[in-house]
C-alpha cells in the first residue's frame, strides 16, 4: 500500500501571505458594466457581481460576449441582468422571446445567477411571465430585482415570489433609500426565512451600512459606488449623441472600487 505524502509545515518566510479582506458578516454585491470594474470589485472583497449594460437605463442585459468575458477574468458569481429595454417592466410577446433566449445563453455562459423581473399594468409580479423565466434559467437561481419596489403589497409580492422558486429579491423595502425602508426590510427579512434571500439596495453607502444591516436583518448589501473618469480624446464641435446629452464625450461614470472596499471593511466582523 503507497503511504500517503506527510505534509510538511512551511517555514514563515514561505508562506503566502493573505490579502483577502477579513470575513463580513454581509456580502457586499457589486453592480457592475465592465471586465474590469467585475475584476476592480472582486480585488476589493466584493462577494458577487450583478452584470448589466446602459446603468443611465438602470441596466438592462448585458451582451453574451461581455457575459462570456467577465466570467471568465472573475472567480466570485457573477449574476446576469435580464432585462431587454429600460422604462417600465411589463412585456410583450418579442421582448419575452428575448428575454428567455438571453436566459439561455447566460445560464450557457456559467453566470452563477440570473437577475430579472416582470410584472402587470396593474403593478403586481407578473406570476406566468415569471414562472416561464424561472423555468427556463433550470438550475440557476434566480433574483428579482428592484421592480419589486413598485408593487403594491411588497410581502404578498415576496410570497408569490417564494412560490415561484425564486432564490433572491433586491429591495430598498419600497423606499427611495434603503435606510429608510429598514423597517419594511426587517418584516422582509422575517418573512423571508431562509429558503429566500433578502438584499438591501438603493441607497447604500459606507455611512451607514452597518446601521442598515444592523436595523434590517438583511445579510447581503447591493452598491455601486461611482467616480467621475474625463475623456482623454480631445472634442471637436458640441455634438450630441443619442439621449446622453452634449457633455457625454466629455466623460463616464465608472465603479469606485474604494467604495466598495469600505463598504466591506465596514461590515467586517
């Protein structure tokens, strides 16, 4: 019988040191647009990435390509954005047959998540739109995102949602804020149990986070801190390209990885 190898302790000038950020008691979820604002996030201690394309929309799907690319540079989940054009979130027949082929080539692309929603002219969660969506991302979980807000009975909302076999809702409790929605956040969280996450979004920043999950219960924090990047093309002229206005050559908004790295040192325990 070949004896198993001993394992041998490696002297101190041997080993590799830890630069991973201590432990938090919250997972800190970076919404990001880019390769490299996924990998700026995962350097900063972030726990997950939500992938998302055109943020002046509030996000909508990603492309395969750039799905394909970020889960490729990153080792944390990456959650994809389904979501086919900005504005409201009830849908037609061609904007569903879009949405279940991006599910598709998401779940291909090895995303850990699938972060989507839909729901009726009256406002409710649209239960048969969603059912298709769930079904068709099979093994990924799936997240609701922040259309939850809009409901009219957030708790009847998370219920349907549950039933649905939906794994994660995002939510500022129905307010602009999510601080200020913590008591809503709090009654989320007891009804949730532990079959449904929780997530706390909208709002969140380093101030105040601690006092937030600290108030709510919530175990998961959605953020995207932002820094001003100028244009280093030179401009000619003040054109003005689609709806972004003339100055959007002049500069972009991009991910402040610092801002992410205190939001998670703020919640370390």
């Amino acid at each position: 019988m070949q004896r198993e190898p001993t394992q041998r302790t490696l002297a101190p000038h041997e080993r590799i040191p830890v630069t991973h950020p201590p432990p938090a008691r919250a997972l800190v979820e970076a919404c990001v647009a880019s390769p490299a604002e996924a990998m700026a996030a995962e350097a900063a201690g972030a726990g997950r990435v939500e992938l998302c394309a055109s943020l002046v929309e509030g996000g909508i799907t990603p492309s395969a390509g750039l799905i394909a690319a970020v889960v490729a540079r990153v080792s944390i989940p990456v959650a994809a954005v389904i979501r086919p054009r900005g504005g409201d979130f009830t849908y037609g027949a061609d904007e569903v047959d879009v949405m279940l082929r991006d599910i598709a080539l998401a779940r291909d692309a090895g995303v850990s998540a699938i972060v989507t929603g839909a729901l009726t002219p009256a406002g409710t969660v649209d239960v048969d739109l969603m059912r298709r969506l769930v079904e068709t991302a099979g093994p990924v979980p799936v997240a609701f995102h922040r259309a939850f807000d809009l409901t009219p009975d957030l708790p009847a909302a998370l219920n349907q949602l549950r039933e649905l076999g939906v794994a994660r809702i995002l939510t500022s409790g129905g307010a602009q804020r999510a601080l200020d929605g913590i008591a809503m956040l709090s009654r989320l969280v007891q009804l949730a149990g532990t079959g449904l996450t929780v997530m706390a979004g909208g709002g969140v920043r380093v101030d105040h986070v601690a006092e937030l999950v600290a108030g709510s219960g919530v175990r998961e924090v959605h953020a995207r801190p932002t820094k001003a990047v100028t244009s280093r093309v030179r401009r000619s002229g003040g054109l003005s390209f689609g709806e972004s206005g003339p100055d959007a050559a002049a500069g972009r908004q991009e991910l402040d990885s610092g801002g992410i790295r205190a939001l998670v040192q703020a919640l370390a325990g």
